[in-house]
C-alpha cells in the first residue's frame, strides 16, 4: 500500500524512489511488525486476562506446571496481526506471491486458532491432536 503511495510521490520528488528496494521495504517491514507487536502486546495480554483466556493444565503432569494455569493464549493473534498489517503495508501487493505467503501464513494460524479454542472454550488442555495438527500442515 506504501509503496503505491510512494510510486506516486515519486512525481513530485524523487526521493521517494528509495521504497523501490526490497531490502530497504524489508527492514521497515520487520521493524513495522515488531513496533506493533510491542505496543498492542501488553494491551491484548489485559484483555485476554481480563477475559480470562486462559490455558488450562492438565492435572496428570507435572507439578510445575501448575503454575502456568490460567496463562493468556492465543499469542498466534498478535504475530498474525503484526506480521499481516506489516505485509498490507510495504509489501508489492502486484505480486502474487506475496498473497500466496500471506494466505498460508493466515492458514497456520487458523490452525494454531482450532488448537487454542480447544484448550480455552472445551477446556480440552491437550488441544488439537498432534496427528491433526501434522495432517493440516502438510495439506
């Protein structure tokens, strides 16, 4: 999207041919998503607690692990928001595989959202079988 913003710039000042190089889209890119992943990650720590989504524990395990009872999850969100926006934002959303990337990275999450849900709402602390898990990414 910047990018096309900055192709038209272009015209009136020539600097803005600098957003042409990948490397240059790519470092502000990864900067992008790890600015936004620190400034929306304590908010949506809160609300996830707040919420009280939360993983539980299985009591067959160890007792260590106890303590990490009611741990906000679905972490995946942040990563995918983050690593999306940042996409939609420097990315050439002429080339196709941009979207091909940013579809399977979505697909994964969805997988990674399945197995959180199955741990928050059914209360299932084995989430997702590892079989199913394994299947879905490899389709």
């Amino acid at each position: 999207m910047l990018l096309l913003l900055a192709e038209f710039l272009q015209q009136f000042y020539k600097g803005f041919a600098v957003f042409q190089y990948l490397s240059l889209r790519g470092i502000l890119g990864v900067l992008t998503a790890l600015t936004l992943s620190l400034c929306l990650g304590p908010w949506m720590i809160r609300t996830l607690q707040m919420r009280q989504i939360g993983q539980s524990v299985r009591n067959d395990g160890p007792q260590s692990h106890l303590s990490k009872s009611g741990t906000p999850t679905m972490g995946g969100a942040l990563i995918l928001s983050s690593i999306g926006i940042s996409t939609l934002l420097w990315a050439d959303l002429s080339n196709r595989y941009v979207w091909v990337v940013l579809l399977v990275t979505l697909l994964f999450g969805a997988i990674g959202w399945v197995d959180d849900y199955r741990k928050v709402i059914e209360k299932n602390s084995r989430g997702l079988p590892s079989r199913w898990k394994y299947f879905w990414q490899s389709v």
